[in-house]
C-alpha cells in the first residue's frame, strides 16, 4: 500500500444549524485504495463527502485531501453527486455533460480541444454509452445517466474519485462491469463511494467507512451482523453472499 494518504480526518466535527452531524471523526485512508461509506439514511455519509471536496467546512478539526486542504485540492477529485443538478428540459447532450468534466483541462470560452473529446469518447466506450452520444441527458434511463455521471467525474483525469450511490439504477450486469473498473482504477487512484447495497461492497470493496454520525472504519471481512445492528441502530435481517464473497453479509431488510 502507498504511504501517502488519500484523505485524513483528524476530530472532525459538523453540524447543520446547530444539529450535530459529523462528531469527532478521524480517518486515514491511502491512495489506491477502493473504500465504501455505508450507514443510515442523515448518517452523515453525503456531508462526509462534501467536507472532503471542501464545500463545507468543519466546525472543528482538519481535513486533509492528497496531502492538501481540501479547497486546494478539489482540481484533484472527481465527484459524482447522488443527484443530478441538470434542468431536465434542457436540451444538453450526452457528450456535453461529459464534457463538462473537461472545464479546466480545456481551451478558454468552453472550447474544447481535440484531446478532450478524445477523453469523452473513450470514457462513453468504456461504459458503454457511445452509442448515445448525441442523445438528449433527459432521454435517457435512471441506469443510463449514472453512467454518463460516472463518466463526467472519470473526465477530470482526477487522483481521488467520489461516487455518491453509483450503483444506484444500474442493472446486474452492469453491475459486474463496474466492479471490474473499479479494479481498474484504483491502480492509478483512490476510489471513495457511499453506498446503501452492503452485497455489493462485501464482494467488491477493502475497506468499509461506517457512518451514523460517529466514523469507523472497518476491513470489509471485519463487516459482521453485529456491526451492521449497531451501525443502523436496528436489529436487520441478513442475506449471505458466500456464492460470491467470503466476507458476505448484506442487509436487506428490518427485522
């Protein structure tokens, strides 16, 4: 594993209108690494993000981000929002909103060069959206535009990648595709993403961030029943995944 550190917290705390979010929170993780964030629903999980972009800051504590502060760092970290802030109506193609990964790396007065549209394409191949290139973003399916979002952060050639809910939408068999690019890219960064779908995590990612306010961070093999019970605050009931993981329990419901 690389010495240098991706991202480290040291007692980072946040609250939105006085109401406790984030408390106390340390965390180390180094580059190449492939981490989930997991937890309840207002856990904390998209705050957490969002300190390390540095669109928020904390209200005690540091947060360090490729051995920078976070604002300094944001050029470096590609991010794929849980949700899109596009006007539906808007008439934006697919490749411009992949495009817009490349605002930084391109020519002034949103031209782009021919390098970056050479980016756009391999990334649309890759994931295999090239086929709609010209497509209307609105037009497409709930799994389609994860892609292309996932597409749009990848296009700012960053060092750490923030996924909010990546699988979300996306049908199984894409799901494995994902897994694999997921493998692919952490051989040349570090890969964060929050996600809900504990099957998917126990078969696919090292090391899982436990969020309900306070932070832990756990080997993926350390994720038992009791963990996820305390993390959710509920007693859950588990379906084993020992097809597909050794580690493998997910939960799927409230007991």
């Amino acid at each position: 594993m690389s010495g240098r550190s991706a991202i480290v917290l040291e007692n980072v705390s946040f609250s939105y209108n006085r109401h406790p979010v984030i408390e106390d929170a340390s965390l180390a993780l180094h580059e190449h690494q492939v981490a989930a964030v997991v937890g309840p629903n207002g856990g904390g999980k998209t705050t957490l993000l969002k300190l390390v972009l540095g669109l928020l800051t904390p209200s005690r504590g540091s947060v360090r981000v490729l051995d920078r502060s976070a604002g300094e760092a944001r050029s470096l970290v590609g991010y794929m929002p849980q949700h899109a802030h596009l006007d539906p109506k808007f008439p934006i193609r697919v490749t411009d909103v992949v495009l817009m990964g490349r605002i930084g790396h391109s020519l002034p007065f949103w031209s782009y060069s021919r390098l970056d549209k050479a980016v756009a394409e391999r990334l649309l191949r890759d994931l295999h959206m090239w086929e709609y290139r010209n497509t209307h973003f609105s037009e497409l399916s709930g799994g389609q535009r994860q892609r292309v979002l996932i597409a749009r952060a990848l296009a700012t050639e960053p060092e750490l990648l923030l996924l909010d809910e990546p699988t979300a939408g996306l049908d199984f068999a894409f799901e494995a595709e994902f897994s694999e690019m997921l493998k692919r890219l952490s051989e040349h960064l570090t890969v964060v993403l929050v996600s809900h779908d504990l099957g998917f995590v126990a078969k696919y990612v090292n090391t899982v961030v436990c969020v309900n306010r306070k932070v832990v961070v756990h080997p993926t093999a350390d994720i038992t029943g009791s963990v996820v019970d305390e993390l959710y605050g509920e007693s859950m009931k588990l379906v084993r995944h020992d097809l597909f993981s050794s580690t493998g329990v997910a939960p799927c419901m409230n007991s």
